[in-house]
C-alpha cells in the first residue's frame, strides 16, 4: 500500500506535468527573465502563504497540534487541491487531519467550512478596504462606476407609468411561463439545496461566534484569513517589478482580489484556467502590457503550483504512510 501511494502521488505529478506542459514551459521562461532579488520575494511570499493558512486552520480547532504538522498538511492539501475542482482536495485533506486528530467528522467539517467562510469575509471586507482608501484604483483597472441621470431613469412621456407597468407584467408572465414549465422534483431539489446551503450558512456562522468568544482562536483565525490574499497580491506585485513593469502595490491587491472573486465559482482544480485568463486581463486592464501580464500569471502559477508540485506530491505521500492524514 505505501508503494502504491508514492506510486499513485508521483504518477499524479507527472499526468499534470504533461498536461499543463506548455504552460510549464512559458512560466520557466517568464522567470528566467526576471529580477532574482524580486523571485526570492515571491518565494517567500508564497512560503507565507501556506503558514497563514495554517494559521487560520489553528483557529478554528480547539485542539492544538504542532504548527510543523499543520504547515506540512497545508502543504500537501495544496497538492490535492490541483487534482479536485473548487478546493475541494483541500478541503478533504484537512478534514481528514482533523479527524486523525480526534476530532469527530461533523466538526472537522465545521471546521474546515468555517475556515472558508472567514476567507470569503476578510475577502470581501480587503476589496472593499481598498477600493475605500484609493477609489482611483478602480478607474486604473478599467471600472467606471456610472452616474445616475434622473432624465434616464424617470421618462418625460406621460405614457412612462404605463409602459413599465406593461413591461413589468411582461416580466412576470414570462416567469410564471418558466417556473410552472419546471418540473417539480427539480423545484424540490433546488429548494432542498437552498435551504441545506441556509443551514449550513446558520451553523457556521453560530461556530464563528464561538470561536471569537475565545481571543486566541480568534486572532488565528481572522490573521491566517487576512493575509492569505495579501501574500497571493505580494507574489503578483514581486513578479511584475521583477519583470520591469510599473504598477503600484495597490492596484495589484485590487486586481487579484477582484478577479479570484469573480472566479471562485469556476470549477476548475486550483482555479488553473479561469483565473490565470482573469488576472491578464485584469493586469492589462490596469496598464500593464499584454506581454508583462501573460509572464506575471505564468510566473506565478510556477512559482506556487508546477515548483511546489513534486514536494507536495511528496509530502502528502508520506503523510498518508504516517496516517496523519
């Protein structure tokens, strides 16, 4: 069986290798024309990254296992998180530590959700940080928030009342002409879902307010969830000056965090494929050149997922021969 599990990890790394190996090639060579002082910060960063994420993980446990063992778990679950679509390897990773831990399996994965949901809230609360404390960086990205006109939204013909009341029952009917065509098993099924996703939701938050009951747990958890998307924009930013590219820090911090959240609902393992075309675009929306965007993203998918690879592959093996996981 151990055999099989290096075998099985090794034969991983070599399937993604192969599959993504163009990719691989371009995002050698994107390096290899960079700053070395600017790459060495990018590694860093990204060795930052797996310890923040340790760090919240601790937060939302009530046992207190050896940072070491987390970080290393942190480590292999980055491996796994390439293989399963949305996080999903992750997430399986740690909450199968957390049950070698003896913590049962509904709090294991209460855990681990709610260590996405304050990552999803620290997400949100950064973007809009920013955005607050320099609006001019939504103009460099390429966002233009309009400006309402009263003339626009209120019609001077005296037949506007009518006309949107005729356009409103059009909606409606239509809607009504949908759901009554829907099937009602699939209504049931989506309803259950709503109201499984409503509970989920409640249960989390209600292990959110106990967590931050406890001041320890409490900065672990909100520390690790707060600069993890830091150091994902200090990578960004390190390879774009590495490469020459004039940019502030800002900016980046919008684009990345912007740009994974609009991808997050994209099912692709890691977020390779959607978010690398995200953050080109975002990056040249912002005024840096095609040419510096498509190195940057290269640059940092080598940096943090083919680099990485074979040692996670490898630690995630060894983990499993040891049963820590």
């Amino acid at each position: 069986m151990k055999v099989l599990l290096g075998a099985g990890a090794a034969l991983a790394v070599v399937v993604l290798g192969v599959a993504h190996r163009t990719a691989v090639d371009a995002g050698g060579d994107s390096l290899a024309g960079a700053d070395g002082e600017w790459l060495v910060l990018a590694v860093l960063a990204t060795v930052a990254m797996w310890l923040a994420g340790a760090v919240s993980l601790l937060g939302t446990i009530p046992v207190r296992p050896p940072l070491g063992r987390v970080l290393a778990v942190q480590f292999a679950a980055s491996f796994a998180n390439h293989l399963l679509p949305a996080g999903s390897g992750a997430m399986a990773v740690n909450v199968r530590f957390l049950q070698r831990q003896g913590i049962s399996r509904g709090a294991a994965v209460g855990a681990v959700g709610l260590n996405s949901l304050a990552t999803g809230i620290t997400h949100v609360v950064l973007l809009a940080a920013a955005v607050a404390v320099a609006p001019s960086t939504l103009v460099r990205v390429g966002v233009h928030l309009p400006r309402p006109d009263v003339r626009t939204i209120v019609p001077p013909s005296s037949h506007g009342p009518v006309a949107f009341a005729a356009v409103g029952a059009a909606v409606l009917s239509a809607g009504a002409l949908v759901a009554l065509r829907g099937s009602r098993r699939r209504l049931r099924r989506r309803a259950r879902r709503v109201a499984s996703a409503a509970r989920r939701l409640v249960r989390e938050m209600r292990e959110l307010g106990e967590v931050l009951r406890h001041p320890g747990r409490a900065a672990a958890l909100w520390l690790g969830s707060l600069t993890l998307p830091l150091f994902h924009a200090l990578i960004l930013f390190s390879l774009l000056r590495g490469l020459q590219a004039s940019i502030g820090a800002g900016t980046v911090l919008v684009v990345y965090l912007g740009m994974s959240s609009l991808t997050a609902v994209v099912p692709s393992p890691g977020a390779i494929g959607g978010l690398d075309v995200a953050l080109v675009a975002g990056l040249v929306a912002a005024g840096v050149s095609s040419t510096a965007a498509v190195a940057t993203v290269l640059g940092y998918r080598m940096i943090t997922v083919w680099l990485p690879l074979p040692p996670a592959a490898c630690t995630f093996a060894v983990l499993l021969r040891r049963r820590v996981i």
